[in-house]
C-alpha cells in the first residue's frame, strides 16, 4: 500500500470534490439530509475495506 498510497490518496481526494460538488447541487433539507447521513457512517467507522462508489449517472 505504501507504493500506491498517492494513488489512494488522489482517488479519495477526488470521490471528495465529486461528493462536495453534488451536494451543492441539492437543495438546503436534502443537502442536510444526505450531511447527516455521511456522519453516521462516518461515525460509525471507516476501514480500508470500505469502499465509496459514486456513479457518473447521479441518481440524486
């Protein structure tokens, strides 16, 4: 992992902007909405084994 962890490091900075950039899109009380669900499952906790898909066609 050490010798990809730019690679890692580029692609979870960029599923970020793309998250960041789609929620801005939403109005106020579904952007708060999906806000709080990203706490859960943050707060729930994040491993290496968890995995983010965001597709190109939002269906948001």
């Amino acid at each position: 992992m050490q010798e990809n962890s730019y690679d890692y490091n580029f692609c979870i900075n960029l599923a970020l902007d793309n998250a960041k950039k789609r929620i801005n899109l939403l109005n106020n009380s579904d952007k708060k909405c999906l806000l709080e669900e990203y706490k859960e499952w943050i707060n729930d906790g994040l491993n290496k084994h968890t995995v983010l898909l965001l597709r190109d066609d939002p269906i948001i």
